[in-house]
C-alpha cells in the first residue's frame, strides 16, 4: 500500500478541494483509497467518506500518543491501495512556536507518507521557489516528494512559475497545476465547510473536480511518488466482543460531529451502537443502556428540534431515570434551556436539562485543544482521570449556576482554564469534543456504566 499526505504553507490553499479530487480520480480508476484528516476537524472527514465510501479517522499527534497514531493508520489502511491523507493549518504548524507536535509534519514522520505540497500560487512569481526550498529543507525527516500550483491565474503565469521551481530545485517536481475556477470552491459557515449532511458536494460538482485534476495533475506521478510510507506490521483484530449493551448515538444534519475511533473503542468494550435522529425520530430507540449526543449544528436546526417535544421528552425522562449521556458541544447546547439563534431572536426551548440558555455569536467564541482531568468519580471514569480532546464553537452559556456540578478541571498547555463538564445524575455534558484515543479507558468507563444501569 502506497501513502501521501496533502499539506500547504498556510490554510487556504486548496488542500480539501485537491484531496477530494484525488481520491474521486482514483476512486474511479477502481482503486480502494483509505482517507484521513489530520488534527481535530469532523467536517472534512465527512467529504472523504462520501468520496471514498470509506471511514476518514483524525489523525493528532497532540491529542493521541504517537503509538496510537501509528495505531490507527495502519489498522485503517489495511486492505487499501493508497492512504491519502489531508493536513491541517501550514505543513509545521502545531501545537505551539518550538515544537510540531500535533502538527501535519509530525503525522508524515510517524506514517511515512510522502508529501505534496499544495501552494496557492496567487501574487508569486519568482519568490515562489524560496517558500518551497524553504519548506522542502527546514525537516529532512519530512519527505517532500511534490509540489502542485493551485489558483493559478495563466499559462504564462504556470510558466514562470515553473521556471523558477525547476532552477532552484529540480529535484521536487511540480506534480499539477490548476488555474484559477471559482467553480471549484466548497461553500462554506462559520464552523468551516458546509457539511455533508446539508448537502455536501453534488455530483455534477465532483464529476467537474475530477476532470479538473485530471487534466491538471499528473496522477502517474504522484502515484510513483507515493511510498510504502514504513506502515507498523498489523496482526488480525481480535474479533468484537458480544455486545451486552446498546448505546443510542445521536447522528443526523444537526448531531454530525463525531469522531469515528470514539465509535469503534466503544464497540471494542461491548457496545452495539444504535443510530437515532433528534430531528425526526418521536422516541429512543428501545432497550438502550447509554446515550451519546456528539456535536455539530444543533442552531441551524433548533426550530425543527424545539417542534419535537416527543423526543425532548424521552430524552429528559432517560437522564432523570439515570442512563449514562455523554453529550459534547451540541449535545450540550440540545440540554440547556434552548436557544437563542442571535442576540436578537426569541429563545427555541430545548430539553432544559441545564438551567442556562445557550446563544450563538457573530464571532467564535473559543478555539483550541484541551486536556481534562477527573475531579471526581463519574461514567467517563474514576478521579484523576486524563483525556485530550478539542473545544471550537461560535455560542457561548449564561453563567452556570453553582449548584452544577464541574466535573472537568480544564487546562490548555500549562494554563489552567475555567472548571467544566457539568454533571448532573448520570449525565456529563461539556462544550469540549474528547478523543477517546487519547485515552481508552474513558470509552471502557462509559461502556461499563451502561452495563451497570442494564443491571
């Protein structure tokens, strides 16, 4: 199996539009492609998977330890001719100025892949082969094995630029280049793209990418320049256990934001997992032990959320009955009070399990990764417990009363933030996205729990 990696300078360049081009091109050609995203996104992974009829897991080398990073590739990429994975931010921008951990360049020393290099060619001429000698040489562990020249204004304009490339390193060659087409662009809101859920890209617009990158990337080249990448040798997976429980996990346009190694540790300790729809369904699905309310855009379909009491209703009897909810962003603003969809409209009441309503603002209100710490025993685990995960929204809470509890003491680095995660019964919800490859015993804890409430 061959390995890529789809990095840039700087977000902005194309890097989503290529990659899913790439992977629809080699779809077609009847190749089996494994997707990945690095670092904490959910909307991209969602385009892979549409394109690629395969599961895109995050890749973070902040949030999971290396091994475990390592892990998932391999374990994913078995069985496929190519993994191709799309970077996040600049090429070696991570977590913080002096290291790169978390960053795109470490993913591509833990797997191997070879990088192409994608540049938004925009206002360079010349100056274009210093910024990619510049990148090319600042890690030798990071293979650059290509470059491609996106938003390219004219043939004149790709032939200075090539000029200059090929002068000063003729050893890096330029794999593609795409003129500018404001056809191309994914529409996007303040969260990033446009989900897939409400949409996503239609087919006459990928069969419009894929000829693009046909005709504008030299996919023999690439494909050459692909690598083995060193993947870890994979024994066969044990085989999943009997699953003794059911956990109702939330998924539809408004509850989209999940990531896809949380699911699998949870089936790996005995979970069936059962899809339901806030949106559409009047009940829970039956004989459920545990609920999952994941992120995602629970705002934009608040009207259609408040009209389902039923649902609201089921859902508040579940947690004052004492299932196990792990809710997280979304999830969380689907418990308070309800929403305010601006600071001028009327609040759509939500299930209230929180005594605060939640507002959406103009501008994000927080950005970043996060680690938690356990103040005290609860379903995620036992005191002490440490778990990594990712907080990005564009709403903020009233003030929480005091009497809910904080279950979560949060840090970002070395600071310490505000206390989170409230509780309340069996129910844990945060605005913090957790991974629970960064650390598994919080989806065992989980699972055990809602074995313990079947009981």
């Amino acid at each position: 199996m061959k390995s890529i990696l789809i990095a840039a300078p700087v977000s902005g360049s194309g890097k989503t539009t290529i990659t899913i081009g790439i992977m629809e091109c080699l779809r077609r050609r009847g190749l089996i492609v494994a997707p990945f995203k690095v670092g904490p996104d959910f909307i991209d992974p969602g385009y892979h998977r549409l394109v690629t009829g395969q599961p895109s897991l995050n890749l973070d080398s902040w949030i999971c330890p290396a091994g475990t990073v390592q892990e998932i590739f391999a374990r994913q990429s078995r069985g496929a001719d190519i993994a191709i994975i799309e970077g996040v931010m600049g090429l070696f921008d991570g977590f913080g100025g002096s290291s790169d951990e978390g960053s795109t360049a470490h993913i591509a020393r833990l797997t191997g892949a070879t990088v192409i290099l994608v540049v938004n060619a925009k206002g360079f001429a010349r100056s274009i082969a210093p910024l990619v000698k510049g990148f090319v040489e600042f890690d030798p562990l990071v293979k650059i094995g290509g470059v491609i020249l996106n938003n390219v204004s004219s043939n004149s304009h790709a032939r200075i630029l090539h000029e200059a490339l090929s002068a000063a390193l003729p050893q890096v060659p330029v794999v593609g280049t795409i003129l500018r087409d404001a056809a191309l662009q994914i529409p996007s809101r303040h969260l990033g793209l446009m989900t897939i859920e409400d949409g996503g890209p239609s087919p006459e617009y990928l069969d419009g990418l894929a000829a693009t990158i046909k005709e504008s990337v030299d996919l023999g080249i690439i494909w050459a320049l692909a690598d083995f990448g060193g993947l870890l040798e994979v024994h066969e997976e044990d085989p999943l256990p009997l699953a003794d429980v059911r956990i109702a996990v939330a998924r539809d346009q408004a509850f989209c934001f999940v990531y896809e190694s949380n699911l699998r540790l949870l089936r790996a300790f005995g979970a069936e997992l059962v899809e339901f729809s806030p949106l559409r369904d009047q009940s829970l699905p039956v004989d459920i032990h545990g609920i999952y309310l994941p992120g995602g855009y629970p705002e934009l379909h608040c009207e259609e959320l408040a009209a389902n009491s039923a649902m609201l209703d089921a859902i508040r009897w579940a947690i004052e009955s004492g299932t196990p909810v792990y809710a997280e962003c979304g999830g969380f603003i689907y418990l308070t009070r309800g929403v305010f969809p601006d600071e001028e409209s009327e609040l759509k009441k939500l299930a209230g399990i929180f005594p605060v309503a939640t507002t959406m603002l103009k501008k994000r209100k927080a950005l970043g990764y996060r680690e938690i710490v356990l103040r005290d025993d609860s379903i995620l685990g036992k005191k002490g417990t440490v778990a990594r995960g990712h907080e990005f929204h564009y709403s903020q809470i009233d003030e929480m009363p005091q009497e809910i509890e904080r279950l979560y003491q949060v840090r970002r680095g070395e600071a310490q933030l505000e206390n989170e995660g409230y509780r309340y019964k069996n129910c844990v919800a945060s605005y913090i996205h957790l991974h629970f490859g960064s650390n598994p015993g919080v989806a065992e804890a989980f699972v055990e729990n809602c074995r313990k409430f079947k009981n």
